[in-house]
C-alpha cells in the first residue's frame, strides 16, 4: 500500500514536468519583417499566442497554392474554435518577387483574415533560405534563371513562448484536425 502510495505521489509530482517538457521547443529567432499591408512585423507580435507558419510564393505553379488553401481552412476552424490567441504566418521564399501588394493579393484569393494570418516579405533571398534553414529546418533555394524556389512543405506549430513544437504535412496528407489538435494541446 505504501508502494502505491508512494508510486502516486511521485507520478503527480513528475506529471507536470513531463507534460512542461512536451511543450518546450527550439526558440525561433527574432524576426521583423515587412507584411502584406506594408508594416513592420516581428516575432514580438506573436508573444504569448501559438503560432502555425509555413513558407510560400506567389508564382508557385505547383504546392503553394493548396498549401495555401489548406491554411485558410486551418484559419477557419481556429476562428470557429474562438481562439483569439492563435495566428498564421506565411513567409514569402521569393521576397524580390512577392512584395506586399502582391502578397496581398494572392492572399486574397484564399479569403485570408489578415488580423490574425500574416504574410511576410521585406528581406534578402539569402537571409529567408537561412532563416528557414536555422529556425525550421525547411530548405529553400531558387536557383538562377527559374521563377520556381524549391521549398518544403510543412505547417510548423510555435508554442507561445516562440519556440518550434511540431510539424506537419501542409500538402498531400495534410490533416487539419490534427494541427488543431496540437494547437489546443499549446493554448
């Protein structure tokens, strides 16, 4: 019996730090940048929310566009959950390209609610394809004389202390509840 005890005791003792520890990631590295409506935005504007991002262009012939539509339908059911404290980060992987107006646009024809889903641009090619690299592990690369930047295709989910928890499919396999999931897990 006092085995059980004793058992019970310590397992209600470490249970909180297990669970602390499942929430505890790499910190992405502060970031201010330029967004679709032409404003600076930085990592200081997601303190204290959880955060889904992924990388994107606006010429992309081939993933962007249903990862892009995949991110409006996650952005559909937070706002259906009520959840003011999640938002949605797209970072443009072809900034020469993608300024804001066009950014802007192309989120635009997803039906994107700009006060809680950011599209981001405002910096080099080089600094995003390290930036991706160092933060989220995602490759990026344009190479000289194609339009097309070769990319990754996950959704990346930031706790609200902006470190990197998860990732997941944002193309062929993606599972929105599951992303929900992890977000409500974070909230």
């Amino acid at each position: 019996m006092k085995r059980k005890i004793a058992l019970f005791v310590l397992f209600a003792f470490l249970l909180p730090a297990l669970s602390s520890c499942a929430t505890k990631g790499d910190p992405v590295e502060h970031f201010q940048f330029t967004d679709q409506n032409g404003k600076f935005f930085s990592l200081s504007d997601l303190k204290g929310k959880v955060w889904v991002a992924d990388f994107i262009f606006t010429s992309c012939k081939t993933v962007c566009p249903p990862m892009t539509m995949h991110m409006s339908e996650l952005q559909e059911k937070i706002k259906k959950a009520g959840y003011k404290d999640v938002e949605l980060v797209s970072f443009s992987i072809d900034p020469e390209v993608d300024t804001p107006q066009k950014l802007k646009q192309f989120a635009n024809q997803f039906n994107s609610d700009f006060s809680m889903w950011h599209f981001l641009t405002g910096y080099s090619q080089k600094k995003i394809e390290k930036f991706a690299m160092k933060n989220f592990k995602n490759p990026v690369a344009k190479s000289d004389g194609n339009d097309q930047v070769v990319h990754g295709t996950s959704f990346y989910v930031v706790n609200k202390n902006g470190e990197l928890i998860k990732d997941f499919d944002g193309s062929a396999d993606f599972d929105a509840d599951k992303i929900m999931k992890e977000i409500e897990r974070l909230r």
